[in-house]
C-alpha cells in the first residue's frame, strides 16, 4: 500500500473555491474521480467540480476531467451545468430555494453519479461580526455573533477571506449545546505556516461566507477537519465520506450562503 494526496475544492459560489489536502493509503493506480458540487440561493450559484485522484509517484497537480454530463433537477425541472473550465460546470440561472431538495447526476464513461442534499430552511446569517485579540494572545481574529434558530438541528461552516485570500482553515459549528441562542464564535486557528499573510492587521479587508449545511454534508467537513487537525484518534488519515453515489470521491451540497465584510480599524 502506498499513499495518495488528494486535494479536494468546494465551490462556494460561482467558481469560488476552498481548498484541503487530505492523506489516504490507496493502491498504487486505484484512481477515482472527485465530484464536489454545490447549488446555493444566491444568483449564479450552482457549481460542479470533477479531478480524479492521482498515483503517488505523480506530480501533486490536479487537473479538471472533462466531458462529463451534468444536471441539477428539483422535481421535474432540469438545470444542466456547462463546462465553463476544465473540470469546472456551471449554471448562471439556477438559484436555490431554502427548503428545496435538489439531486445531482453526473455521467462520466458511462457511469452514473448521483446525490441528493436539501438547502436549510431557515438560511442563518450573521448578526454582526468584529476583530479582537485571541486569548492569551496578541493575534487578532474574527468573531462572528448570530442567532441560532431553536428547534430542528442546524449545521454551519465559515469561510474566511483577508484581502482576498481565503483561509484555508475549516471552520465549522453546530447548535448541539446552543440551540434558540445568540452565539459568539472566534474564528481563531493555528497560523502553523508562520504566513503573514495569514494574520489580520490594521486596514485589512476581511469578508466572512456563513454557510448552512444539511447534516450530510456538515460530517462530511467535520471528518476533513479531523483529518487536518489529526484528530484521528491514531488512525491513519481517510477520505471523507460523501453523499454521492457511484464510487465516487466528494459531496454535493445545497446550501444558503449568507456574507458579512468589515475593514480592520486600529486595536
């Protein structure tokens, strides 16, 4: 047995995407491919991304697979996705509705992929957010302060971009132990790459994605959250598994997006 990087992408919005490597043992030539599709209620949101995973005596590249036949349906209606990129399907019409639950087909070489995931209803956002030291430290990060529905579970994930940049740590909540409350979460994370780039400083420009999840996929990032903080208890590190079927790697995901931005004043 040998060992296979695989990067997986989430595309966020229209051709907006975050980025993980993962660390799994495969046999050497036990390729897959890594189907990552999102459909979210902001305009132009639907995306679909298709790679394959690599040999470990390969270069750590990863190269979209094209030719594939991609569609989004909800009910009896159809959205088909074009390919905008290497690898990468769009569609710039299709906006989802919270509630709705919407399936994914993808052909590829004659096989079929599919998946289905439901957008949460309500679609949660941001109160307010704010900078402010870390504890017992004096690093500043973001915190962000919203209102979690009482009732049924919920399920969040924050996206961090400073200048443009996204962190690409994963950030995730849910209201187990903070259900109908107000919440204040800080975003902080361990800067292990010593990247300036990667602190917020004065005059910054900082915009947060708040990112409602059904359960499915919400494990699916918990399980590559694990894996990125080596939290596996002891296990070597796994592929996430996903909700799509096939014998594919990767998740689809309907999802509301909500977004705040602040500019960072002086401390």
């Amino acid at each position: 047995m040998r060992q296979i990087r695989i990067l997986t992408l989430i595309t966020i919005g229209l051709l907006c995407a975050c980025q993980r490597v993962v660390t799994v043992h495969l046999n050497t030539g036990a390729t897959k491919y890594v189907i990552e599709g999102v459909v979210t209620d902001q305009p132009g949101g639907a995306s679909v991304s298709i790679t394959q995973t690599k040999d470990f005596s390969s270069d750590n590249t990863f190269t979209g697979v094209s030719g594939a036949t991609v569609t989004i349906e909800h009910n009896d209606s159809a959205y088909p996705l074009t390919e905008s990129g290497p690898g990468i399907y769009t569609n710039g019409t299709l906006t989802g509705i919270p509630g709705n639950t919407y399936k994914l087909k993808v052909v590829l070489d004659g096989v079929l992929y599919t998946a289905s995931s439901t957008m949460p209803n309500p679609v949660v956002g941001m109160d307010s957010i704010y900078v402010s030291n870390g504890v017992l430290t004096t690093k500043r990060y973001l915190t962000v302060v919203y209102t979690d529905p009482a009732g049924p579970p919920n399920y969040y994930r924050w996206v961090q971009y400073v200048n443009g940049r996204q962190e690409q740590t994963v950030f995730l909540g849910n209201d187990e132990f903070t259900d109908g409350l107000t919440v204040k979460d800080q975003l902080d994370f361990n800067n292990d790459t010593n990247d300036p780039n990667r602190d917020i400083n004065t005059g910054d420009s900082i915009r947060i994605d708040m990112i409602n999840l059904d359960s499915t996929v919400y494990h699916y990032w918990f399980a590559l959250q694990q894996n990125a903080n080596g939290s596996t208890g002891g296990a070597s590190p796994a592929n996430p598994t996903g909700n799509i079927s096939g014998g594919c790697l990767g998740y689809f995901s309907a999802q509301g997006v909500r977004t705040r931005s602040l500019l960072v004043g002086k401390q």
